[in-house]
C-alpha cells in the first residue's frame, strides 16, 4: 500500500472517530436535556396536585427520617398537618416580619436580597447566605437539599417562578407552616407549638411565635441554646414588628 493510500485511510478514520465522538456528546446532551425536562415536569405535576391535597412529606423531612434513623433511632419526625386558619394569627405575622416582610406583594423573589447575598458570598468567598423569600425557603424544603451551591439556587428559583405561578399566597403560607422546620425532626407549627410550648398552633402567643420565627433560619441551633441571649433579643424586635405584617388572608 503507498504513503499516499495510507493517509487517505488514516483521515478517512479520523473523521469517524470524530463524527462517532459527536454522536456520542450529541447523545449524552440530549439525555441530560431530557431528564432535566422530565424533572421540571415532575416538580410542575406536584405542585399543581397541592392546590387539592396537602403533602405528606417534604425532601428536609426524608432527609432528616433517614438521619435520625442512623444516628437517634430514638427520635422520629414530628409533624401534624393543620388548615391554615387553625395556625395562630400571631405565628403568621411573627413570621412574615422576621422572614419576608414583603410577602404578600413579591413575586416570589426579593432582588436586592439576592444581589446583597451574592456581594456577601463574594467577599466570603463562599456561599454563605441565600437572600430567600419565604417561597423560596419552601421550594427548597419540599424538593431540594440543604447543600450550598448556585445550581442548587437555580433550581430553587426555577421551582420558585412554580409555586407563584400555580398557588395563591395564601396556599404558599399554609403549606410553609406546616413544613418548615423548627428543630431535630420537628416540622410544622404544629408540632413546633407542642414541642416548645405544650399548647397547639392555633393558641400561640405574641411572645412564643416571635421566639419560633427567630429560631427558623438555625432551627437545629436554637433547639439546643433555647436561652440564648440573642434569641431571647431578637424575639423582642420581631414582636414589635408584628403588627405591621400583612397576612394573605
């Protein structure tokens, strides 16, 4: 065989090494493009199945069942699903004064939030704040994972831009109420209410509902240091904001 024959096949063979490895990125490009699709359709299918029936379940609670399970099989997720106009009207001001004060009227997202949060990562130089709505937060509790990442944030934005879309406030706030967490494996004010103070969600104090609304963004923290001097503060400053919290009634 000549030299020149010889060059021809070795193109020849390596233009279909090139089109096979096309083939195979065009191949794992579609398969990704699809599951992400197939995701976004599921978490969609959910929420607009929430509109009608109340979750069972969030991805922090079987997150914290297995946990638990591990390390304190003598603890159990506590959690009581109750209607929203069963849950203290002060529990709900407490919260939207502490957590997202513009509740009622956002879309969801708090920009100037975010952009402070991203300045704040910046000069940490790693995330250490989310600048997260209360919608937001819920996103995250219901389908998500406590690791810190900006994709992780895009995909809360994404379920965020859902919830607004296909839920009133209204329902947004209610199902919050009932998942958040509020200690090790306590979820929802209900049980929150019974854990902390032996009375039910509905008969929350002015005092009592600023000290849980604090304790949300450590709530694990709080559960442990429940005579912090900072908590004990920072409920007086909540309880003074509270009457001026717009609730979506």
């Amino acid at each position: 065989m000549s030299i020149a024959e010889n060059m021809t096949r070795s193109k020849r063979s390596g233009r279909v090494k090139t089109l096979s490895l096309a083939r195979w990125l065009a191949y794992g490009v579609a398969v990704f493009a699809f599951s992400w699709l197939a995701t976004q359709a599921f978490y969609f299918a959910q929420i607009a199945l929430w509109n009608y029936v109340n979750p069972q379940s969030t991805a922090f609670m079987r997150s914290d069942a297995w946990r638990l399970a591990q390390d304190r099989p003598d603890l159990s997720i506590q959690h009581t699903w109750v209607p929203y106009d069963q849950i203290s009207r002060n529990l709900k001001r407490a919260i939207i004064a502490s957590e997202d004060a513009n509740f009622v009227n956002n879309n969801g997202y708090e920009t100037d939030a975010i952009l402070q949060a991203w300045e704040k990562n910046k000069a940490r130089g790693r995330i250490v704040a989310g600048g997260s709505t209360i919608t937001q937060q819920l996103a995250r509790n219901l389908f998500l994972s406590r690791e810190k990442s900006y994709i992780r944030k895009g995909q809360e934005l994404i379920i965020t831009w859902m919830l607004e879309t296909l839920m009133d406030k209204q329902r947004i706030f209610e199902i919050y109420l009932n998942s958040v967490e509020w200690g090790n494996g306590v979820y929802g004010a209900e049980a929150a209410a019974r854990y902390y103070f032996k009375t039910s969600a509905a008969k929350l104090s002015a005092g009592q509902a600023a000290r849980l609304a604090v304790m949300l963004p450590r709530p694990k923290y709080f559960d442990e240091h429940r005579n912090s001097g900072y908590l004990a503060q920072r409920a007086r400053v909540i309880a003074r904001r509270m009457g001026a919290a717009e609730l979506p009634d």
